[in-house]
C-alpha cells in the first residue's frame, strides 16, 4: 500500500509541474500576440516612467491619507 501512496504523490507532483509550465507558457505567448500588435507597441512606447509616476501620485496621496484616519 505504501508504494502505491508514492506512486499518487509522484504523478501528482508531475501533474502540478506540468500545470505549472503550461501556464507560463501560455503567459508568454499571449504576451507575445498582444505586443506584436502595432496600435498596443505605439501606446506603449508614449509611456515613460514618468508619466507613471505622474499619474499615481494622486492615488499614493488618498491612500496616505486613509492610513492616517
């Protein structure tokens, strides 16, 4: 009995592994459809660190202030 609960941990670690690296793989290629587009690339290439900093400043502040209350 005992090798058999080794066989069923064995095959289910293979199986989350599996899981797992198809998932990642997934994660890639649909990064990889969605920044081959042309319109996403040109919106992309406008945001610069900057523009980001700029923009959650506002949020950081109202956070800040909720922390405090």
């Amino acid at each position: 009995m005992a090798a058999i609960g080794t066989l069923q941990t064995d095959e289910s670690s293979d199986k989350e592994t599996l899981m797992l690296m198809s998932g990642l793989a997934l994660l890639v290629f649909g990064a990889g459809l969605v920044l081959s587009n042309r319109t996403i690339r040109r919106y992309l290439g406008q945001v610069g660190p900057g523009n980001l900093v700029t923009a959650a400043v506002p949020d950081i502040e109202r956070y800040l202030k909720l922390r405090a209350m």
